[in-house]
C-alpha cells in the first residue's frame, strides 16, 4: 500500500503512481488535455487587500488511462484543490517563493482497489471492502464503518455465531465477544481483528474521534494480512507442497 500516493495532495507534473483497478499491474496517467480546474464562486474574488494565493479553493476533474497497452482502462476523477507555496533557487541561487496548484482527489470512477482481496474472499466480505475502497477518499469515517462491517461479516463466515437466544429472545453478540469466539485456528488473528474494531468504532459513532486516511489505511494493512491468513494461507500452500515433494521424494510435477 503506497501511503504517500493515497494521502498527500498531488501537482499535475507529479501525479503518484495510483494502481489501474482493472488489470492492477500499472498505473493510471492523467490525460493532461482532460484535466479541468474552476476556482469555486466564494473564492473568485481577489479583491480583499490581504488576499493571498492561500485563499484559492478549485474544484477539478479528470480522466485517467491506465498506462499498460494491453489494458488502457479509463477512470474519471474529481476533487479540490488549493494553492500552496514552496522556496526554490533561482539562476542565481537566490531562494523564490514559488505557487502552485495542489490537488486532493475526493471520487475515483471505478473506484481505486486499496488492496488486493484474495480471490477466495466470500462477496459478504469483499463487496463492505469494495464499498469501502469506493468512499476511501471522500469519506473515511464511512470507509472505515465499511471495513468493520466486512469483519461482522468475515466472522459470520467463520461461522462465529451473531447471537444468543434465551428465554425466546434474541440478542445479538457484540463484535468484542465473537471476536473471543474464534476457535484456537484462528487465535494468533484475534489482536489484529480487535484492532480493526477500535479503529472501526472511531468511524461508527458521532462525536468520536475523527478518522484519518491514515487510520484507515491501518485497518486495511489489518485486514489485508487477516484475509490472506484466511483465504490465501501461505504456509499452508507450502506444507501442501512440500508434502508433494516428499511423497514424489522428487519434484511435484
Ligand atoms: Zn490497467
């Protein structure tokens, strides 16, 4: 996961490698001809004797190409953007206060894959990352809500049960308590998923601690490895392999 492409503000002449969503192998260049900027109405006004570039609001928008032939999927995105300062050396190596216009991406269409889902990841899970991955840049308290409904969701398919019955009534179990529910296999998970929750209930209740993209991006590095745990087990392919070789006592194929 490149954090900086994902959080920091982007100049046109350095737009981060963001991944093509489709084919995954290349990154997405900005059609320069395609890319439209307007400063927004509240912020046209530059009469103001202390306006400063500072005060300058855009609203942008854009289309993407993937830069693999094979593929050259196309994807639009919109966002804000403001103007910022830096010092650089002139000619003579006198330090300039240069402006430039800095972007913040708020919709990708189709939406960015953050990470790779394993492809054995039931829909239940995956489709709350997706929704996820979709409102990552423009709302991430919403992202992360989407990443511990993915986790309900991914505890429901280790069949963690949602709740209990007694006297006829049904009472659902909170997240905390499945979590302590997870059978011994997955025992070395449960800090991980824990984790997810906290950063989960930042994102869920009003008045909480406003979430980051870094917090975010925390949750999904968590879920990342939790689903290729689960889905995509490594060391279990490699015993499965090795238990191969051993038998052929050569190689497996
Ligand atoms: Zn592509």
């Amino acid at each position: 996961m490149d954090r900086r492409a994902l959080k920091f503000p982007f100049t046109l002449d350095s737009a981060p490698d963001w991944m093509c969503p489709t084919c995954g192998k290349a990154p997405l260049r900005i059609r320069k001809d395609s890319f439209v900027k307007e400063e927004r109405s509240f912020s046209r006004d530059h009469s103001h004797e202390a306006w400063e570039p500072e005060w300058i609001e855009y609203v942008y928008s854009c289309m993407l190409v993937c830069s693999n032939d094979q593929c050259k999927e196309v994807v639009a995105s919109t966002g804000t953007g403001s103007v910022d300062w830096d010092v650089e050396e002139d000619e003579n190596g006198i330090p300039q206060q240069v402006y430039d216009d800095h972007f913040r991406p708020k919709f990708f269409q189709p939406h960015l894959r953050i990470f790779q889902v394993p492809e054995g990841c039931p829909e239940s899970v995956s489709k709350p990352l997706e929704d996820s991955f979709a409102l990552f840049f423009s709302a991430p308290h919403a992202a992360s809500n989407n990443v511990r409904i993915a986790i309900e969701a991914l505890l429901t398919e280790l069949k963690i049960r949602r709740f209990v019955s007694s006297n006829g009534k049904r009472r659902f179990i909170s997240l905390h308590q499945r979590i302590a529910l997870l059978p011994s296999k997955y025992a070395h998970l449960k800090d991980l998923i824990l984790a997810i929750k906290w950063l989960g209930n930042a994102g869920s209740h009003d008045g909480g601690t406003e979430v980051s993209l870094d917090d975010v991006m925390d949750s999904y590095e968590l879920t990342e490895h939790i689903l290729q745990e689960v889905y995509a087990p490594k060391l279990e392919k490699l015993h499965k392999l090795a238990k191969k070789v051993n038998k052929k006592k050569g190689p497996a194929k």
